[in-house]
C-alpha cells in the first residue's frame, strides 16, 4: 500500500523499517523539524528522519498541518494509509480525512487507559501490572478512536519506562505490520473505546521529578522508575561542598523501616514513609556513568544512619 508515515523519536522508527521491508511504499515521512541539541547546541534530525533517509523516503518537516497548502501537500501523495507513531503533532480533520483507509496510531497503551503524551511513563508511574501497545483508528478527540488490535506486555517488578519502552517498540511493529496486512485484506475490524477507565497520561514535569521520602515504598519506586531514564527522579543532598543534585534510575521496593530518607543499609536501601527501597542506580551532577547503590556511597562517603532527605 502506499503510506504516508508519520513520526518522530525512537519509538517510531521500528514500525518504520518494518512497513518499509514489507514492502509498502512509504511515499511521504512527516516529523519534527531538526532541534538544536548537545553543549553545542547543533540541529539535530529525529531518529525518524535519520531511519527515513537511510531507506530513501521523501521527508518533511512543516511546522503545521492546518494551512491549505499542508492539506494539499498531504494530498499530493495519494496515501492508502497514514500511520502515525509518536509524531508530536495533532491532525487536523483535513489531514485525518484524505487517505482511503484513514488514518492510523500506535500508541504505547492499553487505550482507554492512559491517553495522552506520556504513557509508558505513567504506566510505571501508577504501579500497572501490564502495559502494551494498540493500533487505533485516530479521530478528533485526543487517543479517543476504535481500537483495532491490542499487545499486551507484563510490567516486572523494577521495570524502568526506557526498558518497557524498549520491549514496546518491537512489540509496537509487529502489530502495526499486522494491521496494515489485514486492512489490505480488508479484514481489519475496530471497537469503539470502553467508556470506563479513561486516565490522562499528561506529560512529564521537572517539578514532579522530586523524590519524596515520605510515601510508601512502592510509590516511591514506581515514581523513580517511572522518570527512568528520563527525566530522571532526584534528591537533592549535601555531600561535602555544598547540595547537590542526585538523579536516581533505578529502585527496587523491599522491607525496612526508619526516618524517610536514612539510609539503612551498605546497599543503598532507604527508609520510606512505609517500607523502604533499595536504590540500584544514581547519577551524581556533573558525573558520566550512573552507579550502583553500594558504589555511591562509597564515592559519596555517606554510610547507614545518614540522611537523604533535604
């Protein structure tokens, strides 16, 4: 089929190179713009755009789609199909009205659940059991259409959100790749969203980054591994030459009891507002690599009794 693609991070680019050795003809890829970024502030292109140039797929980057002459380029390519993934951009009923078999998203949820810009984060975040990926007919309404198929991942215990947004993506391509098949089949078949639990996946904000001591200990590790690796959990701590920012990326919840924020044991574990969590990977500011829990605090030079808590 011929397929306009539409996308932009990392999470796009497996279905990418899948539709693309199935053979549809991916006649147009949409993306972000290139964005400055690194110490030198240099443009950038999306990991999509660099997948799309290495296939030889035409691509572009507008800044909107709601002018006539975005709505006329999209028309020019003829499209069976659009498929978005992670685009960064809504569509406007112009563009989701032109290609014969509409337009169709993969999202990083068991939709109705967690709609919206961030996910795979709030997934970890909330403590789920399980996560996965669905392909969806997309309308107005923000991840509101007709469910064609569903994946289902379990989320482990310790599960970061870069390592279920790893184990999503191939999960995420294969299925695309099977709704494209049976839509050219004409054997795909969509159900409308349950009208219950509906949850909002709002984006991620530094200011709940903040570690907060006080909660219980498996929110406390939902909360770390959820923000892992980015933006990145943190406490803030003195260690010698004044505070200092800490990120935390990643937590395991396990027994213990103290003041929240002391540390109990070698191992990194800290007391919570219930329980406790031991901590399995912290980056210092200003340092490269993340370190285990025993290795900070040998660098950090903090032992059992001390405080994390500022």
């Amino acid at each position: 089929m011929r397929v306009v693609f539409m996308g932009t991070p990392d999470f796009a680019v497996p279905t990418l190179a899948r539709l693309h050795a199935d053979g549809h003809a991916i006649v147009a890829v949409y993306t972000r713009a290139p964005a400055k970024a690194g110490r030198g502030m240099a443009l950038k292109a999306s990991p999509v755009q660099v997948m799309a140039e290495s296939l030889g797929a035409p691509v572009l980057t507008p800044a909107t789609l709601k002018t006539p002459e975005a709505v006329a380029a999209f028309r020019s390519h003829a499209a069976d199909v659009a498929v978005v993934v992670a685009y960064g951009m809504l569509l406007p009923q112009a563009i989701l009205d032109l290609p014969r078999h509409s337009c169709l998203n993969l999202h990083g949820s068991l939709l109705p659940r967690w709609r919206g810009a961030a996910p795979i984060q709030r997934a970890v975040m909330a403590g789920d059991a399980e996560s996965g990926v669905g392909v969806m007919r997309m309308e107005a309404g923000l991840d509101t259409g007709p469910v064609a198929l569903e994946a289902r991942l379990p989320i482990a215990p310790g599960m970061s959100a870069g390592a279920l947004h790893d184990a999503l993506m191939p999960l995420g391509a294969d299925l695309m790749a099977r709704a494209l098949a049976e839509l050219e089949r004409g054997g795909l078949a969509f159900t409308p969203q349950a009208g219950e639990g509906v949850a909002y996946a709002h984006k991620i904000t530094n200011a709940e980054a903040r570690i907060d001591w006080t909660h219980p200990a498996d929110e406390v590790a939902n909360h770390i591994n959820g923000l892992a690796p980015f933006p990145g959990a943190f406490f803030e701590v003195d260690l010698g030459k004044g505070i200092e920012r800490v990120k935390v990326l990643g937590a395991i919840a396990t027994d213990g009891a103290g003041a929240p924020g002391t540390i109990l044991d070698g191992a990194c574990t800290l007391a919570c507002g219930t329980g406790a969590v031991r901590l399995t990977a912290l980056r210092r500011a200003g340092k490269g690599g993340a370190a285990d829990g025993p290795e900070f605090l040998r660098g950090a030079r903090l032992a059992p009794g001390a405080s994390l808590s500022a």
